[in-house]
C-alpha cells in the first residue's frame, strides 16, 4: 500500500472541513470559527477530529497535533 501524500489526505476532507481547517490555519480559535460558519462550537470540535483522523494526526496531545497541523498541512 502506497503512502499518502499530505495533500492527497487533504483531498479527503469534505469542502466544510476544508473551510474549518482554513480558518483554524489562520489562527482562528474554535469559538470565532463557528461563529463565521454559523454552527457551534462542538460541531468545530467535531469537524476537527474528523480532519486530525483523516489527516492522519490524531496524536494523544494537543501539542503534538498542533505542531503537526501548522507545520505540514497549514502552509498547503
């Protein structure tokens, strides 16, 4: 089995992950997020765990998913 690329695990995501990760990218917090997008701030955090799964990054702490989001996926 071939490894993914980051840009063809972003490929995955669905086109409202995408615009919840753009704006996480920017450094929006989850509250400022949902209220752009009009949803809650649990459907943020759910949409987020979706993309960390998907992306393969869905590591035990909050740092290590951070450093890893901001550092290969943010500057696509």
């Amino acid at each position: 089995m071939a490894i993914e690329t980051p840009r063809e695990k972003l490929a995955k995501l669905t086109p409202r992950e995408r615009e919840v990760l753009a704006l996480r990218c920017q450094g929006i917090e989850y509250k400022e997020i949902g209220e752009r997008l009009y949803i809650s701030i649990p459907a943020v955090k759910n949409h987020m765990g979706y993309i960390y799964v998907k992306l393969g990054i869905d590591y035990p702490t909050n740092v290590e998913r951070m450093k890893a989001l901001f550092e290969v996926y943010c500057p696509l």
